[in-house]
C-alpha cells in the first residue's frame, strides 16, 4: 500500500493504539509492537529481506522491527539508565533536596514551574531533550516534595523547555543540520539568537499549559501533604548532614559541560587529540557515566557505598519497562520511516508549497507525526524545502533561518507514542499512556501552534 490510503491506514493505527492503551489496558509495549507489526505489512514491507534488481539490499519486517528495536537501546538506552542511577543516588544522599532548595532560593517558592522550564530551556541547548529530563528529573521530584506544587504542572514545564530549545537553537544536531540543508549552516549566531527569539511564544503558551493541565490531571508521585507539611529542618534531619551545593550539582553539572563542550568543539571543526577526548568524553553515554562517578563519590562521602548494590538493583528495575516501551516506539517510528509514507509526502510538497511560512511548519509537522523524531523532521523537511526557497519568497539570511525556525516548531509537533521522549516524560513523570496524551500531546501541540504564530509575525516584520 502507498500515497492517500496508507497515510489513512496510518491515521487509523494510531487510533487503534490508543485505544488499545487507554480503553482496554492493553500493555503499551505490546500494544505498539503489533501495531507496528500489522502496520509494516499492510505497507508493504516485504517479510524477509530481499534485494533489487541492481543488487541494493531491501531490509525484510523482521530486520526493520529489530532495527527500529535495537536502534532505540543503542541511542538513549544507557542514557537513561544512568541518568536515572543518578537521579537515585541523588534522592538517597539528599542531595536531590538540596538542589531543590537551591532552586527556591534563586526563583522563590512560588515560581517552581517556571524554574523548572527555564532550567530545562538552557540545559536542552547543547544536550538532547530525552537525556536533559532523565538528568533534571531528580531536581522535578525534590522541588514537588518542597513545594507541594502539582507533579504534572512541573513536568509540563520541564518538557516545554526542554522541547523548545532541541529544535531551535544549535548545537542541538536536528537544528545545526536543518541550518546547513537550508544554506545558513555558516551563520549559527543567527540561528541562536532567532531560535531563542522564537522561544518566547512557546514558553508563555508552554507555562500557561502546565499550570492549566496540572489542576485536571494527577501523577502518580503527587506530593504528600503531610510530607510538605514538615519543617525543612526535620527533612534535613532524616538524611543527617546534607551534601554540598557543589557535591549535590556536580552529577548533573558535569555531563552538561562535556557535552556542551563537545558540541563547542564540533562547531569550531577542532581536530586532533585534545578535540577527540573533548568529543568522546561529551558523548551522552560517556559524560552520564562521569556523573555517575561523581554520585558514587557522593554517595562515598555520605557513608552509605553499602547502598549501592540495592540503589543500582533498584533502578534497573524501574527503568526497565521505561526502556521496552521506549523501544517499541522505535519499531512504529522505523516501521513508518522504512514505508512509502515519507517518499509520499516528499513528493506531493509542491501542493503545499502556496501556504508560505506555514509549509514548512506543516510538512515537518506532518512528517513528526508520523515517524516520531524531531531530528528526522527537522533534516527531511529542510531537504524538501531547500529547493524551493526562492518560490517561497525566502531569500535573506534572516527569512531563510525563519524557515528553519518554522520546520522546528513543527518538529514538535506533535509528541505521541512512536516519539521516544513521549515515553520518557510520561514514564519518569510518573503518568499513564493516557495522561500522557492529556500532557504531553497536547502541550507539544499548544507550543507548536504558539510558536509558528510567532514565527508568522517575525515574518511579517522581516519580509
């Protein structure tokens, strides 16, 4: 199957998934994969793999769905483990309440989602949004617990920022490519500077949400009023002596200087030895593991090492299912990617093409939709659009990295169940499939509209 009737059959699979989820409880690792599997042969992925006529290899379902499967472990698998090691030696040693006072201390008790989203903002610059809410995620629980401000409010918040900034400002990768598809790769402080510009909508729109959604939906790891009720001194006390600003910020602290310096280094086209340590050291999965160290030495400190096996115990059990179901996300989003879908879409651009500003927003947001990365969107759409910058009326410097800010907001747009991220928020926020449509979706959906409107304006000033 191909063109109109898959992106149909499309549409209906998703609604067949959520219901699956919501309605009849049907465990969502199961529930994507036999979509995924039912998907992949109704678009006509052959069952084995096969090769061409003139010798190219045409991946079988079996090998797309282990492709997808596997892909996903090896990208963000270890992140989230380990990020999430952190994030438990962190709640243990206390040191997760006293980045939260921290935070109070700099914003006030009144102002935690806010906090919670700007901090997400900055962080998701030079790190990837998925790993960013893995690492902020104990500062989320702690400041929840002090405050006994809604759980759902302070997630909203810290995906906003976070989504925001991974597909607006380099060096986060699906910007800088987007950036350089379009001819303004050489121009990266324009690119910056407009995507922390377009932020502003976004943010506000984000912000409202997550305090508006927060009244009608409830996690699971809510706040205990009795727990908020006590004292900072008796939370102080059931710990013993809390650790230090720096000891309690440098698990999280460290990784995002590495990677962030990483990303310094690729973007100056630094070479030799000093540039490959700086490189692999800001690799997620090297720069988690030094955090990792930091929080044993932590831990060390704290005189509890005889925790360690039953923290790591711990957390392998939690994050588990959050890796399956994460993976499974993987399949549908390989799945689409390796159908005709996307050649389709590419194909009919031309049609859309008449809209202006609002083709890009809507081609990349049709192409998130449907195979689930923002990084992917954010590259194919900008392939697609290239060419036909002049047709649109883009030509200066500023209209075209308007353009690429448009592909970002719709590569947010929107976040459902093949995007891996969709996962992770709902999983460490501690939500259900189905509160995380109400949630995620639909914020990543106001925040996108927000931002386009934005960008539309911008457009108008700068025709």
């Amino acid at each position: 199957m191909t063109g109109l009737p898959l992106i149909i059959a499309f549409i209906i699979a998703i609604v067949i998934m959520i219901v699956m989820i919501s309605k009849f409880k049907i465990h969502p690792f199961v529930s994507i994969m036999c979509i995924s599997l039912i998907l992949g042969i109704i678009a006509g992925i052959p069952i084995v793999d096969q090769q061409t006529a003139d010798g190219a290899k045409v991946s079988g379902l079996a090998s797309v769905i282990g492709a997808g499967f596997s892909g996903t472990f090896s990208s963000i698998g270890i992140v989230i483990i380990l990020g999430a090691l952190i994030g438990s030696i962190l709640e243990q040693t206390g040191a997760a309440l006293k980045l939260a006072d921290m935070v109070i201390n700099l914003v006030g008790k009144n102002n935690p989602v806010l906090a919670m989203e700007l901090m997400g903002w900055v962080v998701s610059i030079p790190v990837f949004c998925d790993s960013g809410f893995v690492i902020l995620n104990p500062i989320r629980k702690a400041l929840v617990q002090r405050t006994a401000v809604s759980s759902v409010s302070m997630t909203v918040g810290l995906s906003t920022g976070l989504y925001i900034s991974h597909v607006f400002i380099p060096p986060t990768p699906g910007p800088i490519a987007a950036a350089n598809t379009l001819g303004i790769g050489g121009n990266l402080l324009l690119v910056m500077g407009m995507g922390a510009l377009c932020s502003i909508f976004p943010l506000i729109a984000g912000f409202i949400y997550a305090k508006f959604i927060g009244k009608r939906v409830k996690a699971d790891d809510e706040a205990d009023m009795g727990e908020v009720a006590k004292s900072y001194e008796e939370l102080v006390a059931e710990y013993g002596t809390l650790p230090s600003g720096w000891s309690s910020l440098s698990p999280i602290i460290v990784p995002i200087i590495l990677m962030a310096l990483s990303s310094i280094a690729a973007m100056a086209h630094m070479s030799g030895f000093v540039a490959d340590l700086i490189t692999f050291l800001g690799t997620p999965i090297i720069a988690l593991a030094v955090g990792t160290v930091f929080a044993v030495i932590q831990l060390s400190g704290a005189g509890k090492m005889e925790k360690f096996y039953d923290i790591c115990n711990d957390t392998l059990k939690t994050v588990g299912p959050i890796l399956f179901v994460t993976a499974a996300g993987g399949v549908l989003g390989k799945v689409i990617a390796s159908s005709d879908m996307v050649n389709y879409i590419s194909s009919h651009a031309g049609v859309l093409s008449t809209m202006g500003i609002f083709f890009p927003f809507l081609l990349s947001a049709i192409l998130k939709s449907a195979q689930g990365s923002s990084t992917v969107a954010l590259t194919t759409t900008a392939g697609i659009v290239a060419p036909l910058l002049e047709v649109l009326g883009f030509t200066s410097p500023v209209q075209v990295t308007l353009v690429c800010m448009a592909i970002g907001a719709g590569a947010m747009t929107v976040s459902h169940a093949n995007d891996s991220f969709f996962w992770v928020v709902t999983n460490f926020g501690a939500m259900t499939p189905e509160e995380g449509y109400k949630t995620q979706t639909l914020n990543t959906l106001v925040i996108g509209v927000a931002a386009i409107v934005e960008i539309a304006l911008l457009s108008l000033v700068f025709h």
